[in-house]
C-alpha cells in the first residue's frame, strides 16, 4: 500500500443475499473508518471540514467524517451479484453506470404472481402450470426481445403526484392514472436451463395479499392485457383425481387376467353363494384400496415448473416485470425466486468485483484487493476507455432521469473544491435491480429517454 495517498475512483463488489446495498455502504465505512488504507483520505476530509463556515458545519445530517461512498444502481436484498460502488471523487461517475447495459441471471417460478412480482412479496393469485414446457416459453419469448414498450410492476417506488405506486396498492386506491410504459430494449434474452416441478427448491410464497390490493392489481392488469389466468383449484382438484382413478383402474385391468369358468366350477361356486359361503377366488382376493388425497396435494403433487434465464438489457428495465408477463404470455402466472447481476458496465463477477465474504478478514485481504481495483479505474479513466453509457448508433445516449438515481452517503468529500460536499444527488433509493426512480407525474420533456 502507497503511504499517504489518497484513494478514491470506482469499483465493484459482489453483493451477497438478503443484505440491501444501504448496508454493504455501511459496512464499507465502518471497514474503511479503522483501516490504514483509507486513513490519508479521512485526515484530509477533517481539514476540509476545518475550512467549513459555520452555516455550512450547521446544515449537515451527520456530523461524523466518514469515507464517502455511493452506489451506481441499487439491488434489492433478494438480488446478488455486481453492486457498483463510488469513493471520494468516484462518486461523481456514478451516474454514468446507470445508463450502460447489464446482464442479469433470473429464475422465473410458474404458477403464481405476487404483489412485488418475486419470491419474498404476498400472493395476488395462482394459475395453473401442468401445461407448461419449455418449448412453450421458448416460443414466447420473442415478444420480449429488442425494443419495446414495458408496464413497470404496479407495486414499486415510482411515482405518481408524488406518491409511490404500491402506497395506492396498500390501500386499495385506485390509481390516478393509467401506468405509462416504458421504452425498454433487450439485446439477449435465453433459457440457460429448465427445470421440471419437483425437480428444484423454489417455492411461492404462501401469505395472501388483502382483497383491496387484489382488486387493484387485477383492474391494472385486465387493462393493460397481463392478466394472469386464474384457477378454480376444487375443479383441477377433481379433474386430477379422476384421471388418477382412470389411470389406476386401466393398470388393473391390464393385470387381470381370467380363465373360461368350467360348468363344474360355475355348478360349485353357485351351490357356495347359495348357501351364504364365500367363493374360493372370493377368499383368496384382497380388498382394493384407492386412498383419497387431499384436493391440495393433487393440484401441487409435482409442483411448478421453472426456468432460469440470461438476458443482456439497458436501462429502465424491471426483470421482474418481465418474469410477471412472461407467466401471463404462456397463460398462467409467474414470479422471480432469484436475481444475480452477472455484469454492469466493464463489471463483472468472477473477474473484477470484490468478494463480499472478503470483508470478513483481516485488512490485508481485502485492502490491497480495493486498492486493486482503484488503481485500474484510475488507468483507465486517464486511458479513456470502459462502458460508461450505453452506445447506439456510435453516438451515447445519456439516460437523464437514470442519473439522478445514484447513491452517495451524505459524508464530507475530501476535495475543498466540492461546492456540495456529501450530497445526496438520489430523491429515494430505488427498489429492487438497480432501477431508477422516475416520478411518472413529470412533463414529457423530463421523461427519461
């Protein structure tokens, strides 16, 4: 490690689950507060915060220096995989990582929708997926690649007169207004491995969401055409009885197999039955059961098919909303039981991103990593090159609502010439994969491209 220098820049970290990107911040800071590595750069934030005035000193939250950083794209706790994390200066870049492309990993469960769209919100209904196949998601899925125009999950923190769409859906209000859909573009999306019911470990979730926010959920979706299709779980109960009977009674049939009854026979066995006796055939044959099982068991006996899915997107895009409308395009309902962000940007796991368990450890197993990582996006900003912004048509399309949704801690920079030190340039940390908050109550012309 260089004595005395001070690190700042962007790098990436490999996200576990059910921890949210807050508190891999958190954790950063507190790692970093004690740390020789990161001492120059708090030395240098506490002679900054000398030069402050006094109205300055007065208007900050948080009193205490800490090392600043930021995030380039939330995930949510469910989600794993690339978080990209701004230091000092790098902050400033973050904005950037919003707008370029992102490969995710999902696996999508049929059978059931959610109010959040994945594995860990309540249920809003359950469909039937007997006759799902794979050949049968594969063929829907060319409707979802490329560009076009994408209905965000009603349960998320856009806005709406200022009010985040899944308060209306808590409270059973109606919306003000129809949902706008959004430009999305999808440059790869495939199936990398299916998996027959009964053959994984994703479950549904079983905690039912409340009449009100079913009502709501269920005029959003009949308008918009993504409706689940529903199930009448006593009739699929009997039907799968029934064919269990049928099939049972034809393999007993195949197995019977009966000689021509002689007349002496026939003359025997009909002086026993007259007589109140029992028939030899009668004696020796056992009684057949055919046991009952519960409606429940029947409909869930082999469980839900799912699918596990690659898709290389730019920004704006909800994979939830995508594991929601493919359930409805094969005529049943969907969910997302897992989200790994595979790469964002020039990011990705397994080859540039921190491992997150490396924390755990002493400061000399993840300090010269971080310092790593810094010193080749400090290379590579003087070289010029790494994705930054999505690219089209040679020309870079900056994503302006996108920018204003990136992270950063309110901590001092350690740069006197930072006329807002600390700021937080995100109005709310947008909920699940990365997605940026865009108040859908915006004039046209501050929409985002």
């Amino acid at each position: 490690m260089t004595k005395g220098r001070i690190l700042e820049g962007v790098f990436a970290v490999n996200k576990p689950k059910m921890i949210t990107s807050a508190q891999v911040i958190r954790d950063l800071q507190e790692k970093f507060q004690h740390s020789k590595l990161f001492t120059p750069y708090l030395e240098n934030a506490r002679k900054v915060r000398a030069r402050e005035n006094h109205n300055q000193r007065q208007r900050r939250r948080d009193k205490n220096i800490k090392v600043k950083i930021g995030h380039g794209g939330t995930l949510d706790p469910l989600a794993t995989g690339v978080l990209i994390l701004g230091i000092g200066s790098g902050t400033k870049s973050l904005s950037d990582f919003l707008s370029c492309t992102k490969e995710y990993e999902a696996v999508i469960l049929f059978g059931t929708s959610t109010d959040t769209y994945d594995r860990v919100g309540r249920v809003l209904k359950r469909a039937p997926y007997e006759h799902i196949t794979r050949q049968m998601v594969e063929d829907a899925l060319p409707q979802f690649r490329g560009k076009y125009m994408q209905l965000p999950p009603l349960f998320s923190a856009l806005k709406m007169n200022g009010k985040p769409l899944y308060e209306y859906a808590r409270e059973g209000k109606d919306l003000p207004r129809d949902i706008e859909r959004r430009s999305v573009e999808v440059l790869n999306l495939e199936i990398v491995e299916w998996m027959e019911g009964g053959m994984h470990s994703h479950e549904a979730p079983s905690e039912d969401a409340s009449p009100a926010e079913v009502n709501v959920a269920n005029k959003l979706w009949k308008q918009e055409g993504v409706q689940p299709k529903e199930v009448d779980v006593t009739t699929a109960a009997s039907a799968e009885f029934e064919n269990k009977k049928r099939k049972l009674s034809e393999n007993q049939d195949n197995l019977v197999q009966e000689r021509p009854i002689s007349k002496r026979r026939l003359s025997e066995s009909q002086d026993t039955q007259m007589s109140g006796g029992l028939t030899a055939s009668a004696k020796a044959t056992p009684t057949c059961e055919v046991a009952v099982e519960p409606s429940s068991k029947l409909i869930q006996a082999n469980g839900p098919p799912a699918a596990r899915i690659r898709m290389t997107v730019t920004s704006g895009f909800y994979v939830r909303s995508l594991c929601h409308d493919l359930g409805a395009a094969v005529g049943s309902a969907a969910l997302m039981a897992e989200l790994v962000r595979i790469r964002q940007g020039q990011f990705e796991i397994g080859k540039n991103a921190l491992e997150y368990d490396h924390l755990a450890g002493e400061e000399q197993v993840w300090g010269p990593k971080i310092e790593s990582f810094l010193d080749e996006w400090e290379k590579s900003q003087r070289k010029g090159w790494g994705e930054t912004s999505k690219v089209s048509g040679g020309k870079s399309e900056v994503d302006t609502e996108s920018k204003s949704s990136a992270k950063v801690e309110d901590v001092p920079t350690p740069s006197p010439n930072d006329p807002s030190p600390g700021k937080d340039v995100s109005k709310s940390d947008a909920k699940l994969e990365g997605e940026p908050e865009v108040k859908l109550d915006a004039k046209p012309a501050e929409a985002a491209a």
